[in-house]
C-alpha cells in the first residue's frame, strides 16, 4: 500500500531536472543542466498561472536558443514548471484589434524565425508534455527532434476556433510528420487529442508516467527511444495530385460545417496545404501571409472578442463555491439533465420526483452522457455514485442548494416551496429553474422570500454554456454571490439578471422564433425560413429550433410573454395551438414542423422548393433579437452590453464570428438598424417598432 501512495504522490510532482538557482538572467525561463551535462529549459512565464507566449516570451526564447547555440549542451529539455500543462498557446490579448496585416505578417515572422531556430540547433532536443499543449505551445513542441507526453496530456490547435490557423510553423511541420489527413482534420476542427491518440498519429514518440520522464528523456536524446517516422504514406498523400483530389473533399465537408464566407480559416488552410504541402519551405512562408490576413478579418476579430467575452463572464462567477450538496427537485428532461451535470462536475446530487419513471430515465441518460465526455469507466462509476436517486425528498434537509425544475405552472411550484421550505438548513439557496414564471410570483408563498433566486439553464444542459442567474427586488446578495460562484465551480457562465418576463434570452428568442411562424402562414416555406437564419449564421433555423425546443413550450413562453409584452410580439397562430393539441410537439414526439428521427430532423422529406432567402426575410427574424437586448439594458434587466452579447451566444448558439446581436447592430451600423426596423414596422406592424433604447445605445 505504501509504495502505490509514494506512486500517486510521485506523479503529482513534475521531474524538472536540476534546482535552478534564486534570479537566474531570465524572467520567463529557467535554464540549468544535469550531471549528464543535458540542459532543462524550464518555461515559467512570470506572473500567471498558464504558460502562454507573449511577444516578450518569445524574445527571451531567443536569448535563451543564443545561449545554448554557444554551450552546446549534450541535449535539450524543454518541459513546463507550471501543474497547468506545456504551454496553452499565443497570447490572444496580442491579435486584438489587429487592422493592418502585413504589420501582423512582420510580427508572427519574427516569432516564427525563433521557433525555426529552435528546430535548427545542433543538439538534440525533447519536448517532456503534461497537461494542456496547445496552438502555439504544440507548434514549438513540432520544432523539437523528438516528444514525449506525461499520461494525461491533451493536444491540439484550437486557431480555427478564433477565425486562425496555426501561425509558427505548425502547418507545415504538422503534415509532414503525421499522416496529412489527421492532421488536416485536427486543425480544421479545433479537437484535442490525448497522450495515447498523440503516439498513434505519430505526434509523441514516447508516453511515460511522471516518475520515468527522466530515463524517457535519456532515452530520447540518447537514440535509444525508437522515433515516429513519417512514413511513405505521408509522402504519398503530400503528393501534389493526391492533394488537390483530398483538398477539394476536405472544402466540401468544411462547407457542411461552416460556410466559406462567414468563417474563411478552414478554406485558407486547405488552400495552402493544397498548394504547397510538397514543399516545406514554400509552406512556412505562405502561412505567414495566410495567417496575417486572416488575423484581421471581421470573423477573427468578433471571434477573439468572444474568446474575451467567455474569460470576462468567468470572472463573473467570481471564486470561493459553497455548495457541495445540489437537491433537484423534478426529474424531467431538464432536472434530470441539471442533476447529471452537477454529478459530473463533482457535485453529490440527490434527485427527486413524485414518480419513479423519470428518475429511472433520469438516471439513463446521466449514464449515456458519463460515457461520452469521461475516458475511464473508474470516473463514470463515481459520477453516477454521485447522483442519488431521491423518492422520498430526504435530500433536502442536507442541501446547500435545492434546483426546483417541476412544470411551469405557479400553484404546483408554490405547492412544492411549501413542503420543502421547513425541511431546508439555515444558509440553503432554493432555485427555481423556470424559464416564463417572474420571481416576484413565487415569492409570495415563502416564509424566506430572500433566499429564493433562478438557476435558469438551457437545453441541452452538457452543451450550452450559459446559466442565467435571476435576481429579485428582495434577494440576499450575498447568497446570489455564492449562486453566481456555484454556476463558476460546475463550469458555466453565469449571467446576472433582474427577474422580468423571459428574463434576457427567451425574451430576446420568442421574437425569432414568433416571427417564424408568421412567416409560415403568410406561405413562405419552412426550408426557407431555416435557410434565411442559417444563412445569416444562426446554428440552426427558428423551425427546427421550435421543434428542438419543443412547441408546448414555445407556445406557453409565447402566451406569457404576449400577455406582458403585448403587440411587441408576433401573434401566434391558431393552427399552432391545435398542432399542440393533437401532440405533435416536435423531437420529443417524434413530429413537430419536421419529422424526427434518431433525435434528427428529415428534412429531405420536406418540400423541395428553391431556397433563396431574401435581405427582408433575414431581418425579420434577426433584428427583432437585437431590438429586445437594446431594451434589456435600457430596463436596467441586464447592465452591460458585451455580458448581453455573451449570453446570447452561449445560451443559444447565436452567430458567433457576429460577436452577438448587439456588436451586430454596432458594426452595421446603430442608425442602419433603426431605418430596418422602421421599414418592416410601416410593411409588417407595430411590432417592429425600434426600442426607445436606440437613442442611447454605444
């Protein structure tokens, strides 16, 4: 036993090689080297708790290749110092604003010529990976001879993620060691890999445990570890005709995933492979160019802005969760979906229902997501340990935080407030996940009307990343601050908002998806419709949304919002409501708008029609979304603008290379938008009158 707990303790702390001594020359870098006079180049970046690559970093790199270029060690180390991982790549503070691109060109060459000279020294060198390596991290591990990755390590290049592709030389090094097909796919998607995927494409050549990295190191520098070799299928496929035969296929599924003239990365990308992955030479100095124009791209910019956007609602979360024990009260498809994730995230969870059969589909479901995000069945078995199913309700009494997510109907909530208000411990929160019920409503039926607040979540939980945090007129803020930390501490963006109908995102939504149905019965085909949304960017059309949605839900948010909001909402239509009535509710049933099938909409059963989308009909359905955030913030709902933007893109997936419906409007122009709205309100109605908020909008 003893010496398995001496193990795990030893893989907890990082072989650096030699102590290096208090105020070496460098800030960023710790330099030292062992008795087999190999050199340990440790990668410390001053002040932060992740090793990114700075403009500044880079330079002392510099310094530190001239030093070793004049020692000549018997080999190079290069490992991180920091727990976090290598390096988590480019300083991405460094690409904003970027207008001018050769001035970017000029940069990214001066940071690559470094990384070329790492690749040139005449000494053999090891990269010695754990954690994250990634983008640029990983472009300065491909200039090393040889790798090798601590088990656990992840890789990969997320560029295509911000509008990029990878700028240091990781194009052209990437296809030429490991099979250009696998390397193509990893940078067109953005995915990671683990240590083991990492050996079999040839990326690592070596995987140890924590404890052995010194004799692996050894190995690797003294020739004894056998080195992945690219071998003649590379060669092959780099071959010019092969690859303008696999480029052409790569363009056609990038297509399917992102369109060429919202998001030009991937094309810039295949495009230079397709011309010069024959020729490394030719390849790394094409990237640059490629790089620097693609940096100051309208896509790249609003998609670094979101980058910033995520970190800044992050900080929103704030730190210190309290919460260890989550009750959720209503297994149905989101209290269920609310319980696995908080298990998940190392939450114990007790769920609870009036009957067995949702908890037993619950608890499923739970299992099947377990499955897909976690690699050891080790880490599946103490989720689902984690998750309790709760007939009785017991779980109540010992809760930090109760998640109420029963039917939207305000005399069962307050009937379940009754029962389990007396039962909670002094300092519980008590959550309502509702999406249409103001929190004013449900107070009224507390002894503790402070206490209460809304977790609102969206669906799919273990995918959308926002989590609306709805204060009221009475709530505690200290509470609501350990709300917004809980939302942090299970890996969400919290955004705070005052309880109004709809609170932000389904008021913001109900429009699109009204102005649908409108569309609908004016005859206007729903390929069409879903074509016009998708067009613009949206991940999906406002049909196929309302089908996901489901339409019972659609109507009922529709109905409370018409009944606060008034004209300013689309009518719903009668046939609606009896398409409700007969069941046909969209996914959950099987048929809503489209026929569903394996959880996926047949849509070459619907009509065939030539789908040509007109300027108008994309503005009816987007610009009603930024009229309501304008509003918003003008009713004081939600107080900042970019938080409006985030929320909007990570609760429902809106067009993310636009950087939201109000950096929309701001980049076409504020006046523009009001002329729009004006126009479709004189044609359509009043209810795409602009808000009085425009007045005043940045």
């Amino acid at each position: 036993m003893d010496s398995r707990i001496m193990n795990v303790l030893g893989d907890r702390v990082l072989e650096l090689g030699p102590t290096p001594e208090e105020g070496g020359p460098y800030r960023n870098f710790k330099l030292t080297r062992d008795a087999d006079g190999i050199a340990w180049l440790l990668f410390d970046r001053a002040n932060a708790s992740a090793n990114t690559l700075s403009a500044d970093v880079i330079e002392e790199l510099d310094q530190v290749l001239a030093a070793l270029e004049s020692q000549r060690p018997a080999g190079l180390v290069i490992r991180s110092a920091k727990k976090s991982g290598f390096v988590a790549g480019a300083d991405i503070n460094e690409f904003r604003g970027a207008t001018d691109p050769r001035a970017v060109e000029t940069a990214i060459g001066r940071a690559r010529a470094v990384i070329d000279r790492l690749e040139g020294l005449k000494v053999p060198s090891v990269a010695v990976i754990h954690g994250f390596c990634l983008g640029g991290g990983l472009e300065v591990a491909l200039a090393c001879q040889s790798r090798i990755a601590v088990d656990g390590a992840r890789f990969g290049f997320p560029e295509v993620m911000l509008g990029l592709h990878p700028g240091l030389g990781g194009t052209a090094r990437f296809t030429r060691l490991v099979n250009p097909l696998q390397a193509m796919t990893l940078m067109l998607t953005g995915k990671t890999i683990d240590a083991r995927r990492a050996k079999s494409l040839g990326l690592v050549d070596g995987v140890a445990q924590e404890r052995h990295v010194r004799n692996a190191v050894k190995d690797a520098l003294f020739g004894h570890l056998k080195r992945s070799r690219p071998g003649l299928v590379n060669a092959v496929l780099n071959f010019t005709p092969v690859r303008g035969f696999l480029a052409s296929r790569m363009r056609r599924e990038a297509e399917k995933a992102a369109p060429h003239e919202h998001y030009p990365a991937p094309f810039a990308l295949i495009d230079l492979w397709e011309k010069h992955g024959g020729d490394k030479a030719a390849m790394l100095a094409a990237e640059k160019t490629s790089f620097a124009d693609l940096m100051v791209t309208r896509t790249a910019q609003n998609l670094i802005r979101v980058f910033f956007l995520r970190e800044q609602m992050k900080k929103l979360a704030g730190s210190g969760n309290k919460v260890g024990h989550v009750h959720v009260i209503g297994a149905g498809a989101m209290g269920g979906d609310i319980a696995a994730w908080c298990a998940n995230q190392g939450m114990r969870v007790t769920l609870a229902d009036m009957k067995l059969e949702p908890i037993a589909g619950a608890m499923k479901r739970a299992s099947d997501l377990f499955g897909k995000i976690m690699r050891k069945r080790t880490d599946v078995r103490d989720a689902l340990d984690r998750l309790v199913p709760d007939m009785d309700g017991e779980g109540v009494r010992n809760a930090d935080l109760i998640i109420e997510a029963v039917p939207e109907k305000l005399e069962l909530k307050q009937k379940v407030y009754g029962s389990l208000e007396p039962k909670m411990k002094p300092g519980a929160i008590l959550a309502t996940n509702t999406s249409s019920i103001p929190l004013q409503d449900l107070r009224t039926s507390l002894q503790k009307p402070e206490r209460l607040l809304g977790l609102h979540f969206f669906n799919p939980v273990s995918r959308l990343q926002l989590v609306e945090v709805v204060s009221h007129d009475g709530s505690d803020p200290d509470l609501l601050k350990q709300a917004l930390a809980f939302v942090g501490a299970i890996d969400r963006l919290p955004l705070p908002v005052r309880s109004s109908p709809g609170f932000l995102v389904n008021r913001a939504l109900t429009p699109y998806m009204l102005e649908a149905m409108v569309m609908l019965d004016e005859k206007i085909d729903k390929l069409e419709i879903d074509a016009a949304a998708e067009q613009f960017g949206m991940p999906m059309g406002p049909i196929e949304l309302a089908d996901q949605v489901g339409l019972d839900i659609c109507l009922d948010v529709g109905d409370m919002l018409r009944s606060k909001f008034g004209d300013s909402l689309p009518p719903t239509p009668a046939w609606l409501r009896e398409k409700v009535a007969r069941g046909e509710l969209g996914r959950k049933t099987g048929k809503g708008f489209y026929v569903w099938k394996e959880g996926k909409a047949d849509k070459a059963a619907a009509s065939p029609s030539a789908v040509r989308p007109t300027p108008e009909m994309i503005d009816r359905l987007i610009l009603p979304m930024s009229n309501v955030c304008v509003a918003c913030l003008r009713e004081g709902i939600v107080d900042n603008a970019d938080t409006v933007d985030g929320a909007m893109i990570f609760g429902t997936g809106y067009a993310p290379f636009r950087g939201g419906p109000l950096n929309y409007a701001r980049t076409r122009g504020a006046e523009n938008v009001v002329e729009a709205l004006r126009a479709l309100a004189v044609k359509f109605g009043g209810r795409f009158t602009p808000d009085a908020g425009w007045d005043s909008f940045k």
